[in-house]
C-alpha cells in the first residue's frame, strides 16, 4: 500500500457479505488466479460491527490509539 499526502494508491476490501456479482469485474492486485471472496462465503458470519470492531482493535494493537486532529501534511 502507498500513501502520499493522506492518498492511497492502492486500497484494501473487506467485504463482509456483499452481493459478489457486482466484483466479477474485479481482477485484485492483478491477480488473476485469485479471485474476490468475503467473509461469509468463507464461513465466517459477521456483522458490520463485529468486522469494524475487529479491524479498530488490530489497528490499535499495532499503531496505538487515534488522537483526534488535523492530519499533517
């Protein structure tokens, strides 16, 4: 992943339980042996809230906590 001046360019997809046909156009990475999956097609049923709860905790685990305020430039 690449940031620069808060812009990625390159992204990271959860997805939770979305329709997958609307990703069959999607080829990730570049990578066309694999494909677009989810968490439920993977036989983990989570809500919205579990995943959101799950990916704050990781992130605090490895970067801390988020102080509010301006981003820097």
């Amino acid at each position: 992943m690449k940031l620069r001046r808060w812009v990625s360019f390159h992204g990271v997809s959860l997805n939770v339980e979305p329709d997958l046909d609307h990703f069959s156009g999607i080829v990730p990475c570049g990578q066309t042996a694999y494909g677009v999956t989810s968490l439920v097609d993977l036989g983990l049923p989570v809500t919205m809230d579990e995943a959101d709860a799950a990916l704050k905790a990781s992130f605090r685990a490895i970067f801390g906590e988020v102080v509010d305020g301006a981003a820097p430039i």
